[in-house]
C-alpha cells in the first residue's frame, strides 16, 4: 500500500497530490504536463517534494516533518523510463544483472533464468543495447527492474515511444509480469487503453492534481475525470476466451471471462473479426463506448452480429455525452446521447441488449502464442 | 635504433619516464576536477576553473618561475617540504614531472570534463533506481562512459610533457641524465657545435611521438562520440 502526501511549486506549475493506493496494479492517467511522471519520480526519490509523507508498506520513504528522505538507491523501486535508459556499455546480459548484483542472494526474488524466459530475452543477451529494437530494449528494461527485486515496480510510459503494433506485442509481457510475479505495479500513461489493458483501477490527474482515484466505472461521472479518459482515449477492455471459428462468415466466436467485479451473470457470447488462434486462447480486445448500441429488445432482421444480454448497473450523466454502464458477465461502457437515455426509458437494474458490428471488436494481441 | 647515441638513449629513457610519471599523476586529480567542474555547482567555480585553466594561457616560462616560488628550497611550500621531510624537488627529475604535470593538468581536465559531461545524467538516475549509490553509480556507470576522455586526456598530459620545455627549464633545469628531456636535449645538441645530426634524429623523434599521440586521442574521441550515439 503507497501514501502519498506530496506538494511541489516548479515555476507555474503546482503539483499537489493526496492519494493512498492499495490495488495491486494502479494506472496514473493523465494529459502530458498534469504530473504523472512527477508523481512517479517523486516516489522513486528521483524529485524531492517541497513538503509532504511518502510511505510504502509501513516504510516511510520521505516525510518532510521528521526530515527522512530514503535516497534512490535505498528505496527498492523498480523505476522503468519511458526512454529505457539500457547502459550503453555493458551487454544486455550485463544490463539485466545490473541492480540484481548489488543484492544479497537471499534478497534476490527472480534468477536471471527466470526473468529472461519471462520476458523472452534469450536471443538478445549478447547484444549491446544499441543492437536492439525499441520494442526489445523496453522489455529488457522491464526485466532488468525485476530482476532488482523492487517492492513496486513504476512504469513510466513505457511505451509511448512505440508504435500501436509493437505496443500490442509488449502488452502481453507486461501481463505476464503483472500475474507472474505478483510485484504491484504503478503505471503511467497518457493513454487510456494502455492503462486499462492491465487495470481497471485508476489515478487521473489534471493539472498537478487528482481529480479521481478508483475504478474506472466509480468515478467517471465526475467531469473532469470524464474529460481527461475521453481525452486520452476510453475504451472498454474485455477479457475473452476463443471458442470456435466460422471461416465461412470469416468469424471468430469468443466467450467473455469474469472480471474480478462481482456479478451474477454467466458469461457472454460475442463474435469478433476471424482470429487465428486456437480455440481455449485466452485474449484481450478493445471496444469502444461509442461503438455500441442498446435496444430495449432483441431485434431481428439487422447485420449486426452481436446481441447480447446485460442489465443497466449504472448511469453516468457527463457534460456532452451519457454513458451507462452494462453488466453482460463483465461491465461495459456504452457511450449515448441524453435523448437515446429519455427514448429508451433507461433505469438501473433494466434488461437491456447491447448491439455491436463484429468489427468493431479489435484484438490487442496481434501474435498468438 | 641502433643508430642512437648512448647520450640519446639515456634522454629517451628519462623522457618517457618523466611522461608516464606526468600522465599518472595527473589521472586521479584530473579526474576529481573534471567532474566536480561538469556535475557541480559551487560558489567560485569560475575562478576554480580559470586557475587550473592558467598554466594553458600563461607563458611556461612564467608557470615555472612560480613553481620555483612556491615550490623551491627557498619557497613557501618548498621550504617546509625541505625543513620537514628533507625533500627538495628544484632541479630533480621529479621537478620535471611536476612542471609538466602542471603544464598537462588544464588539458587533462578539459577532456575529462566534456567526456563526464556527455555522459547522460539520466542513466546515473536509472543506476541509483537499481540499487547502485552514488560511488558505485560513478564507478560503474559514470567512469565507463567517460572512459574515451579520460584515456585522451592521459595521451594528452602524456604528449605535453614529451614536449614540455619553458616550466621544466625553469623549476628543474637543464642537467645531463636527471633533467634534460627532449625539447631541453634538442635545444643543448643545436646549441654545441657537430651535433646537428642528434639534434635531428630526436626532433624526427618527437614528431612521430606527437603524431602518435594525436592518433590515439582522436581514435578514442571517436569511440566516445559512438557511446553517446548509442547512448541516445
């Protein structure tokens, strides 16, 4: 669990953050300039605040009252820059072993072996870092804050810097890492799908401020939480299982796993663009609030393939747009107009269909393993 | 080199001894100053920086005759060095070194300092995130990277006293087998007469041993370039 009580002044810029975090994996959104990577350095020690209380797991990081301020070294965090930071000197074997080294081996929590089966690293060892793709330096620098063993790992955009194809193969390591090791995890983005790839538990800030902590369906009804998700891109994340193929419609037929969130529906059929994966492959897709349509009733006679079943759990009033929230086994954000709410007599707790294109599921794995 | 004189053997061989003992001397302090010169900041920095730049500027002549104020029998330090320890340094071979370890100090400095300062502060930060303190980020990470500087600025200092002649002549002299080094030997030989051939072969000598020189701090400024191509 990380509290953080932090204030700092840099020019006009104000930063004054107040939150306690105690989810496994939190997510920071925010625009660029709103603090999220001064939020993240200040718990690495890398930026002192002016004033304020840093604690993690009972251990006091910095307290400007009492005058401690564990330096960086001291704090066992695995800080992961946006820009990788591989020491250009040494090979990625020796990159990876780096903050491992300087533990004790009863301290070490992952061998070599482990981490670079983990994040696929074998081949690069002997490379140096300017040898390696964007996308492989990023994972070497994933491993390489492991294998320091941190008590949290902080990710600071780690894949801003790469394009949507590469991110969608790292996204997957980075899962990995999350449900393997077990290590919490703070991660920074300024976009959203990233960040609700791997959590749907979040941190917004604007301007040097939190304006909402939570899940993201707790808090979206406030403005200005819902301005900064829109800005950086909403979408829902499903979790889903193949089932079978259709290589005649050129289908796929998935099934949604259940999230954590509680719910007493089974799970929900859907059918997305063909996928070439086996049938029992565990995937991730997209699909964007707006992309979705609800009915009060199963239609027939349309294209649309996908009807499926939920209940109204949540109605969200936002500035310019409505958004309801819809059980079907796992939420989903359906984005509509006030007058689409009035016409269709939404309420919560109401049976409602939610309709959808194939198309519009988008896979976030684009190399099946 | 067969064709040397004994006479040339023996200025060859305190040269190359006073130039290695110069480049050792300098390599911890140029080290120290270069990086406080690049990663800190201090009241008087500018001043710090222009007296250990003004053996560069300064005639050698003028740098000798105030190591011989501060450092000779008679001297402020000198005096004391000589009443305490019995140690003189004016007009011994380690006069030499030390002339022209001032001489070479400012050029050490200069290269150490923008090699530490090419070095990406960033990747110290990610260091200490590891687990590395301050010491052992500047060991491991720091020192690495600016390892083609440092090795430029020893082949430099290195070079400098090879050809280190006005502050040595002053502080150390001109004698036979304990100071005469090999500008001091050319400029003897061209002075006696029929000894012109000496005084060719060692100017033949000193030109190669520059070039060498030259070569070898441009192969590694190049090397460091290529850390921070890498690096970036």
């Amino acid at each position: 669990m990380l509290q953080l009580t932090s204030q700092l002044t840099r020019g006009t810029f104000t930063f004054q953050v107040d939150c306690r975090l105690s989810e496994p994996v939190t997510g920071i959104i925010g625009a660029s300039g709103s603090g999220k990577t001064t939020l993240l350095h200040m718990v690495a020690g890398l930026i002192t605040p002016a004033a304020g209380r840093i604690v993690l797991n009972n251990v006091v990081l910095f307290d400007s009252e009492s005058g401690v301020s564990v330096p960086p070294h001291r704090r066992r965090l695995g800080l992961v820059f946006q820009d990788c930071r591989l020491f250009p000197h040494l090979s990625v074997a020796d990159n990876l072993s780096f903050g491992k080294r300087l533990l004790p081996p009863r301290e070490q929590r992952f061998s070599l072996n482990e981490v670079v089966e983990l994040l696929e690293l074998e081949p690069f060892l002997r490379y140096r870092p300017a040898q390696l793709s964007g996308g492989q330096a990023q994972r070497v620098a994933v491993g390489r804050a492991l294998l320091a063993s941190p008590r949290m790992l902080l990710l600071d955009e780690p894949l801003a810097s790469l394009d949507w194809r590469l991110k969608q193969q790292i996204m997957p390591f980075l899962r990995r890492v999350r449900d393997v090791t077990q290590i919490p995890m703070l991660y920074v983005s300024h976009d959203s799908k990233e960040v609700l790839d791997l959590t749907d538990r979040v941190v917004v800030l604007d301007g040097g401020r939190v304006v909402g902590a939570g899940p993201v369906v707790d808090i979206i009804q406030d403005p200005r939480v819902w301005r900064q998700l829109r800005l950086q891109g909403l979408v829902n994340i499903l979790p889903l299982t193949v089932v079978s193929h259709d290589r005649n419609e050129s289908l796929t037929h998935l099934r949604t796993r259940p999230l954590a969130t509680e719910t007493d529906r089974s799970p929900a059929d859907v059918s997305g663009p063909f996928l070439d994966a086996l049938a029992g492959k565990e995937i991730h897709a997209m699909l964007r609030p707006e992309d979705i349509a609800l009915a009060g009733s199963k239609l027939t006679g349309v294209s649309i393939q996908n009807q499926i079943h939920g209940r109204v759990v949540r109605l969200i009033h936002t500035p310019d747009r409505d958004v309801c929230v819809v059980d079907i086994g796992i939420p989903l954000m359906v984005e509509l107009s006030p007058s689409g709410v009035r016409e269709l007599g939404l309420a919560t707790g109401n049976p409602v269909w939610c309709l959808f294109k194939s198309s519009a599921l988008q896979y976030l794995e684009s190399s099946p393993r | 080199m067969v064709w040397l004189s004994h006479e040339e053997w023996v200025v060859l061989g305190l040269s190359a001894r006073v130039a290695i003992c110069c480049a050792a001397a300098v390599a911890i302090p140029g080290i120290a100053c270069g990086w406080l010169l690049a990663r800190t900041r201090f009241p008087g920095k500018t001043l710090v920086d222009a007296i250990l730049h003004a053996p560069l500027v300064m005639p050698p002549v003028v740098t000798g005759y105030l190591l011989l104020v501060v450092l000779g029998r008679r001297g402020i330090v000198g005096e004391a060095l000589y009443s305490h320890f019995g140690i003189s340094l004016a007009f011994t071979w380690l006069a030499a070194v030390v002339a022209s370890a001032v001489m070479a100090f400012p050029l050490m400095i200069r290269s150490v300092r923008i090699a530490i300062e090419m070095a990406d502060p960033k990747l110290e930060a990610a260091a200490q995130c590891l687990g590395a303190s301050p010491l052992r980020t500047f060991l491991t990470i720091t020192l690495p990277l600016a390892r083609p500087g440092i090795i430029t600025g020893l082949v430099l200092a290195f070079a400098r006293s090879l050809g280190e002649f006005g502050a040595t002549i002053i502080f150390a002299g001109n004698i036979q087998g304990e100071t005469r080094t090999l500008p001091l030997a050319v400029y003897s030989f061209m002075q006696s007469p029929g000894s012109d051939a000496s005084a060719f072969r060692l100017v033949l000598i000193s030109i190669l041993l520059s070039l060498g020189a030259l070569v070898v701090s441009e192969f590694m400024s190049r090397r460091l370039t290529r850390f921070e191509r890498m690096a970036g």
